[in-house]
C-alpha cells in the first residue's frame, strides 16, 4: 500500500490546526497536539549530550534509540485518547503509516546485522583473552602466536561494517523523500494524528541517519531535515540537528573512521598488545614474555626492561579484559533496544491491520 508524496520540503503557515474553534471537543484535541508535541520536544532535548563527545557511542546509540520507540509508543496513546479509530480513518494516512513502518523496520534489521557482526567479532576477543588469562598460568609462545592471529582478525574486523548498514542510507533517503505533512479537510482529529505523525518521522529519520552514520563512521548517511515553522518541537530539533550533523560531519570529515569510544579504547589496548608481543620468536620456547610475571626481578637494567615489558603486557590484559566486558555489555543493551523498537512498529502495524480487517467486516455484515 503505497501513495506518492508531494515531495521533500513542503512548507505550511500552520498556526492553529483547527479552523473551527467553536467546533465541539476541538479544545480538548487542541490540548492533546500541545501535550503530545511537548513531549516530543522534550525527548529531542534529552537527546542533546551534556559533553558532545557522548554522542559517540553506543551508550549514546541505545539512549537515541530508545527515545524512538517512546516516541512511537506515545502515538499509540495518542490515538486512543483521540478516540479515532481506524475506520474513520483516510486510506491515504494508512498507506503512510504503513509504508513508513516498514521502512523502519527495515532499518532495525539493517541495525541487527550490524551489532550481530560485532557480537561474533566479539568472540575473537573473548577467545584472545582466554588463552592469554595470566591470572592462571603464563601464556606460551604457542598461545601467543594463536592470539597474535585471532587479535589481528578482529582488528580487521572493527574496521569493516555488515553489508545491511551499509545500503542503510538508501532507505534513509527513501523516507526522507516521502516526508511531508498531509493536508486534512474536514476531520479535526485528522489534522491532530497527522501533525504528529509528522513529528514522529521527522525525530525518527533523523536519529536513525546519526546512529548509521556513527556505526558505519561516516557521515554519508547524515540527513538535514527542513521543517517549517509552527511546531511546538521545532526549536529542539533545529538546536540538536544543527549540534549532532556539524559535530559528526567534523569528524569524518577525513573519510571512514570507527570513532566509537567503547570500540577505539578496546582497539587501542588491542594495538598495544599486538606490539608488545611483535617481536616474540614463537619456534623459541620459552617465549621472551612467557616467565613468571609475579617473580621478584634482579635489580639489573636487563631484568628491569623486562619487568617494565611484562607489567605492560599485564596492564594490556586488563585494558583488555574491562574493555570486553563494557563493549559486549554495550551491545547487549543496544540490542535490546533495537529488538524493543522492533517490537513496537511491530505490534503498531499489526493492530491498524487486524482494525482494517474487522472494520471491512463489519461493513459486508452490513450490507
């Protein structure tokens, strides 16, 4: 179900949505646009971090996220307290919501692919870490040598992004190009569920173009939504657009680059490891790290550059070993949240669908 769209930047005078003010209750639907725009306003002033560089990552990623499925939540609520039901409804505003939806949903498993990829580079972590527990015993030139392997996968790993992600602007466009307020006549009501539809879309398509560009670092998929004046949240969403698209943009300004923090603190302490043990003769057994890392050092200048080479190596394992741990725990929760958004759209379709089909229904059993 589908409709063509009167383009992209479509301007309106908006002022007061309901022409006839004497028109019975349209103060109270008044009083819903206002309270429903309040708060989308406020979910975009959440969104502004308290130091800018919070923005990239993927704690950062999971609150953006989140603040959309409030914001597709609250519409829900939005139209049971309108009492509008779908029957009343034009086909026009069903095809919108359903062709955007999708779109969205589209962008969730776009999303999925990608932290699914990064959950399994993960194990190459896990398993780096594993064979070199120096809690438990000194790794082995063997060890190393698998690590070294395993390390240098996953490095190369960090720097690539799941095919999904990347096609992921394209759908960004596509929403960006059917994005426009449609005109109501006659339905009251109409006007409230479109303006904040609209709302919606707009919050939606630009946070999901921040989290793809922060994912796949790069600023390709960063959108500049124009909105014309006389909404409630307008004013949040200039200020946050204006502070995230000049922040990111800057960035990247370079070309691709992972600028994560959880994923560039990790990848440093990966590096760090990496040279420390560059060097290691692995046909040679012991290797030059594999010693006891707790024995009492000779007070010689030999034993004191390996003593300052095993702390370092120790001091990486732990980098290491806390960075994993807040890297998978990262994952997880913005994994939740994209499933949650998921769900959302999810059960949001599913319900105007299964209205529709009870609604034709009832009209044949009338006929």
């Amino acid at each position: 179900m589908s409709r063509p769209h009167d383009g992209l930047r479509i301007l309106f005078h908006f002022g007061n949505p309901f022409r006839v003010t004497a028109h019975k209750g349209s103060s109270r639907l008044l009083a819903l646009l206002s309270s429903f725009e309040q708060n989308l306003a406020e979910n975009m002033k959440k969104l502004r971090p308290k130091k800018i560089s919070d923005v990239f990552s993927l704690s950062w990623i999971s609150h953006a996220i989140k603040s959309i499925s409030e914001v597709h939540t609250n519409i829900k609520t939005l139209i049971m307290e309108l009492q509008f039901p779908v029957s009343e409804w034009d086909e026009n505003w069903i095809d919108m919501y359903l062709d955007s939806s999708v779109k969205v949903l589209d962008i969730c498993n776009a999303l999925s692919a990608e932290l699914t990829r990064l959950d399994q580079s993960n194990l190459l972590l896990r398993y780096v870490l594993h064979i070199l527990d120096i809690s438990t015993s000194v790794p082995s030139s063997e060890q190393l040598r698998r690590a070294c392997v395993s390390l240098d996968d996953w490095l190369k790993q960090t720097n690539s992004t799941s095919p999904k992600l990347e096609s992921c602007h394209v759908i960004l466009q596509t929403l960006q190009a059917t994005l426009c307020l449609s005109k109501v006549k006659n339905s009251p009501k109409g006007r409230v569920l479109m303006r904040a539809f609209y709302g919606v879309e707009v919050m939606t398509l630009f946070t999901c173009s921040v989290v793809a560009a922060l994912l796949t670092g790069c600023s390709k998929p960063l959108m500049d939504v124009h909105v014309a004046d006389g909404f409630l949240w307008l004013e949040a969403f200039n200020n946050l657009q204006a502070l995230l698209n000049e922040e990111i943009r800057s960035r990247m300004q370079s070309g691709k680059v992972r600028i994560l923090k959880e994923m560039e603190a990790l990848k440093m302490s990966a590096l760090m490891l990496r040279s420390l043990t560059n060097g290691i003769d692995y046909k040679e057994e012991p290797a030059q790290l594999s010693i006891d890392l707790n024995k009492d050092e000779m007070d010689t200048p030999r034993n004191d550059a390996d003593s300052q080479g095993k702390q370092r190596l120790k001091e990486c394992m732990r980098a290491m070993t806390d960075g994993g741990k807040v890297l998978g725990h990262e994952l997880d929760s913005l994994s939740q949240q994209v499933n949650d958004l998921f769900q959302v759209l999810l059960t949001g379709r599913d319900a105007l669908l299964c209205n529709l089909r009870a609604s034709s229904m009832t009209k044949k059993q009338q006929t």
